[in-house]
C-alpha cells in the first residue's frame, strides 16, 4: 500500500472524507484485503479513541485556587474600576481642589493656655509681675493686693508664635483672693498649673494688679512679651482670657 | 400599514431573524466583553470566563497529561498565564482557542522537561494493572480483549510525542474543527491537516504491533 492511499484510508476511517469520496475508497478498499485490515485497524483507533473521551474524572478546580495562584505568581486581581477611564483625571482633580479648599489647616482657636509672643504694643493690659516692695513666701516679690481676673480677648498680632499644648493636658485654674492683709501679701496669681510642659510651674499671672503703681508700669514698648491664654472661656463674654507677663518670672517649658 | 399582509409578514420575519442573528453574535462576542473587563482591572469578569471555560480547558488538558492532578496544575496554570498576557490577547481569535494554545505549549514545556517519562512509566505499570482487574462477569474472553484494546491505546497515546499527541486530542477527542486547530497550533489548515494526519499514522505505528503480537 503506497502512502497516499494510506492517507485516504485514514481520512475515510475518521470521517474527514466526502460522502461521494468515501462511497468510492470503501468500494477500492474492499477490493485490497491490506487496504481492507489497514482501515479496521484506523476505524478500531478511532472507536477507542472516542470511548477514551468520555472516561474523564471530575476536576477539583476551584476560583479560590485560582486566586491563591494569580497572588503566588505576584499578580494581584484588581478590583472593578468602576468608572470608565477617561472619568479618572477629572474626578482626581476635583477630589484634590476639594481637599485642598475644604482641608487645608486653619487657624484654630488654641485648646489650651498657650505661650505668645507678641509684640508689646498690641496688647492693652500689661502686668508686670515684678513687685519688689514686698516680701512673700514664694519669693517673688509683691504687694499687698486683690487678685482680680480680667477677662481679655485674644488678639492676634503680626509675628505672633504660638506655642500650644496638647489638648490633652488638663489646666487646673485656680484663683485666689487674698484678703486684704498685710501679711505675707500673697500674690493672687492664676495657677494655671500647666503640667510637665510648662514644668517649673510657670504660672502665668492673669491678674490685674492693684497697687503700686510701678507694678502696672508698662513695659517698654519695643519688649517682647509673653501673653498665656486660658482655654477656658469667661462665661459672659465667651471670649478667652489672655494674661500678659513679661521679666523673668514666668518660665516656659517645652 | 398600505404594504400587502405577505409584504409585511416577510419584512418581521426579517426583522426577527436579524435579532436572532444578532443576539448569537451578542452570546459569541459576550468572551470578548469579559476579556475587556479583566483587562480594565475587573477580576470578577476573569472569574467569569474560569468558570465558562474550565471544564473545556480540564478535558483537553486530561487528555494530555492522564493524571488528574497534572491536568489541574496545567489547567491552573493555564489560567494564571492568560491572566498575565491579557493585553496579548486580540479580538480575532476565540477566547477558548487562546486558551487551548496555553495548555499546549504547557504541555509541550513539560514533555521537554522530562517528567512526562516518569509518568509513562507509572502509566505502564498501571495500565498492567487496569488490564488484570478488568470486569470478566459477562464474557471474560471479550471483556479481557477490549480492556487489553483500551489499555494498549492509552498506553500508545501516552506514549506519543507531545506534538502527536495534541493534535489527535484536538480532533479525535475533542472534535475540533480545523481552523480552530490551526489558530491553536499556529500553522495554516492544511498544516493542521497534515499534522493530524502524521499523527494518527504515529498513533497505529505504536498500536500495531502491541495488538499484533497475539496474532
């Protein structure tokens, strides 16, 4: 048997023939007892084979498998997109013009007593602490004296630094009215008893002082002086009350 | 509504058998709508098209590695690399087609690497082992001869090269068409032609003689 009738043998034997064709090599085949075993031959393959394809066991494929070996190979399966991608550029940046107009820090007002420096001249009520005529406990000197808070407002002014603290601290605000004795002429100062970062117990003094007039000298106009600000508002104005000190008896801790 | 009933009628007949039409190109084209969603980030649409086409891709695979946990690996596999080389893929071309030109070369790669001797050998002690359990209830001389038959088949398929072997799988046992297995092999329909043809006469070169030696 030459090849090529092998060739027609085989396509007659898996069905890759023409009606017309395959008639007409059946009738040659049936002629050639070689012809005739070669095409039961190639017909049993075929038979077995097809019988072959329907034995296939279930899989035990599953998309989570699928998943854990698309993230093994490094891939990672991205979530819908959602919107188109053309729609991507205009919407990040109208979501970054909207960060940044309603996001952006401001000005707040502080959470607790801060340190300013300011500029002396803007500030109406200036304390100074210093009141050498008196001898006191605590070694600063003063006056005998009412302790007297006074409300005032804060005001910002040009190169003010701030310092503030977290809000966390608690300010413990204690006001003392010393009864006007001659005693120990205790200072009535506001212990805003700041904690460890104002250590060394700075008190900042939010008291207006009465008495000797050099105590309410005013400072010299181009010093620069301390302001602290409670955190606590006065209840009729809802405004908070800022103190002023200046001299050396006012330690800010940091 | 002045056209004669007969005009009428023929035009929504038309009109009915053009969106029959068009819904079948809707249903074909409905990979190609998955395949642009995976491809813009959307992996529930790759998921979509693993579960169309898993059992399809499993058979073939089944077909060319007989062990089921081979058949799963290169299944696996399969989908993982069409997942990387979405991009790669066009339009033209029949989604399972690509994906069943995956599988082939897989498992060409793996008939390169060697390890598909090991399992021939496995598969020869095995397949004496099918043939000695054989069910001998009804006609024991019968059964015994189509389970020798069956096995000595499975045993040449195995044995073929994978290049043989493929397409014997695409068309005897999955019954592909020939322009299908040209796109999967990568070769013009008379070049699948001739290759199904070499392969079967491969296929009997290993069967004859198997079968030949009781006569």
């Amino acid at each position: 048997m030459n090849r090529k009738s092998e060739e027609q043998i085989i396509k007659l034997a898996f069905g890759d023939m023409d009606p017309e064709e395959a008639s007409r090599i059946e009738l040659e085949a049936a002629r050639d007892p070689e012809a005739a075993r070669v095409l039961s031959a190639y017909r049993e393959i075929r038979s077995g084979l097809r019988e072959r394809s329907t034995q296939i066991p279930p899989d035990q494929l599953s998309k989570e498998r699928l998943r854990e070996a698309i993230l093994a190979q490094g891939l990672s399966p991205k979530k819908n997109a959602g919107l188109p991608g053309w729609l991507w550029m205009p919407t990040m940046a109208a979501v970054a013009a909207f960060g940044y107009v309603y996001l952006k820090p401001r000005p707040t007002t502080l959470d607790g007593p801060s340190v300013v420096a300011v500029n002396s001249g803007d500030l109406a009520p200036k304390v100074d602490l210093h009141v050498p005529s008196a001898e006191s406990s605590i070694g600063i000197g003063m006056a005998p004296m009412v302790a007297k808070t006074t409300p005032t407002t804060v005001k910002e002014s040009a190169g003010t630094r701030v310092a503030s603290y977290s809000s966390h601290r608690r300010r413990k605000r204690t006001v003392v009215q010393e009864p006007k004795s001659d005693l120990s002429g205790l200072l009535a100062m506001n212990a805003i008893s700041g904690e460890a970062g104002m250590s060394g117990g700075t008190r900042p003094a939010e008291v207006e002082m009465k008495g000797d007039a050099t105590a309410m000298a005013p400072s010299k106009p181009e010093e620069t002086t301390i302001v602290v600000i409670d955190e606590q508002k006065d209840a009729l104005t809802g405004a908070q009350r800022a103190t002023e000190a200046s001299g050396s008896n006012v330690i800010v801790g940091g | 509504m002045g056209r004669p009933f007969f005009e009428r009628m023929a035009l929504y007949t038309s009109i009915y058998t053009r969106a029959v039409e068009f819904d079948t190109r809707m249903e074909l084209s409905s990979d190609a709508i998955l395949v642009r969603k995976a491809r813009d980030g959307d992996y529930g649409a790759f998921e979509e098209l693993f579960e169309r086409h898993r059992a399809l891709v499993y058979r073939f695979a089944y077909q060319m590695m007989p062990r089921r946990d081979d058949a799963e690996d290169i299944v696996q596999e399969a989908f993982v690399r069409a997942y990387q080389n979405l991009h790669k893929y066009r339009d033209e071309a029949k989604f399972t087609t690509w994906l069943l030109r995956i599988v082939t070369n897989l498992c060409t790669d793996q008939a390169r690497m060697g390890t598909r001797r090991q399992h021939l050998e496995q598969q020869e002690a095995t397949g004496g082992l099918i043939w000695m359990t054989g069910d001998f209830s009804e006609d024991p001389v019968g059964n015994l001869e189509n389970d020798r038959k069956r096995v000595v088949l499975q045993k040449a398929l195995a044995a073929l090269p994978v290049h043989h072997r493929s397409v014997i799988v695409l068309r005897d046992l999955e019954e592909r068409e020939y322009p299908d297995i040209a796109q999967i092999l990568g070769c013009t329909v008379g070049g699948a032609k001739l290759r199904v043809l070499r392969a079967r006469r491969a296929l009997r070169d290993r069967v004859a003689p198997l079968l030949g030696e009781d006569k």
